[in-house]
C-alpha cells in the first residue's frame, strides 16, 4: 500500500533495511528471475503475482505488484532492481 503523503511503501521493506537479496535464475515463476536471464523489464502490477518469490517481495515492500529491472553491462545481467 503506498503512503498517501509520501507516496511510498508502508511495508516492513520500506525502512530501507531491504537491500540485497539472491535467488536462484532457473525459478521458472520469478518475474525477478525471468528479468535477469531475458535482460527484459517485467512488471506484475495489477496482475496477481507469478510466484511465490515476487508475492513476497510485493508484500515485504507493501505494494501490490513488483517492477523487475534488470542492471546489464555490456550485454551481461549483473543483478534485477525490484
């Protein structure tokens, strides 16, 4: 849910204290992981998440959806901002 003043996140992420996390590529439901080996943005937003991994980080984050962007370097993915 985002804060109405701030229109930011409420949920335990939203401190900041959320920084890093790994996960493996190959999770086939992972709109995280998808981004990462496709080098494509994905978003699931309105839509009900694809798996657990991103219905997790929708609700650690407070939101109802995930933005997966994937950070590449000269055509290698170096991580997913989410």
């Amino acid at each position: 849910m985002l804060s109405p003043a701030s229109r930011r996140g409420n949920g335990p992420a939203a401190s900041g204290d959320f920084r890093q996390v790994s996960l493996p590529l190959d999770t086939e439901k992972s709109l995280v992981a998808i981004s990462a080996r496709r080098q494509e943005i994905h978003a699931s937003v309105g839509a009900p998440a694809s798996g657990l991994i991103d219905a997790q980080f929708a609700r650690a984050f407070g939101t109802e959806g995930i933005l997966s962007l994937p950070m590449i370097s000269r055509g290698r993915s170096l991580g997913v901002m989410v």
